[in-house]
C-alpha cells in the first residue's frame, strides 16, 4: 500500500476543485507546494497548518451552504 492514498472521495468530481483549493490556500499562507507533488519533504507543521485551514474552509463553505447563504472560496 506504499505510494497510495487511502482517502477517496464521496464525489470525484471534486477533486480538481479541491486541488485548487489547496494551491489557493497554500499561497494564502505562503507555503510553497512541490512542483513534483512529493509532499514528503515538507515539515510536519506545514502539511498540518495547510491541510487545517484546507478542514476549516471546507467547513465553512458547509455552514455557508445550509444556511442559505452563497459559498464562496
């Protein structure tokens, strides 16, 4: 199982919009993303700090959602 996520997507469609997220956010927080996509090199607290703000925009698009409002990244 070396090399492959065990994370799947309950809509794949998604995914393409996720990645953008993803450079959005890193870029917000002035992470420097691996051209290569090996995340391997990167600290800990990078991975974890882009991937918790990733989780609470994620969020808050949710909340944004139910309660009527428009979402917006």
């Amino acid at each position: 199982m070396a090399g492959q996520s065990r994370n799947t997507l309950v809509v794949p469609q998604a995914r393409m919009a996720l990645e953008q997220m993803k450079f959005e956010i890193a870029q917000e927080l002035g992470i420097q993303l691996p051209q290569d996509g090996y995340y391997g090199n990167m600290t800990t607290r990078d991975v974890g700090t882009l991937g918790g703000n990733i989780t609470r925009r994620l969020i808050q698009l949710a909340e944004q959602q139910l309660s009527g409002q428009s979402a917006r990244f």
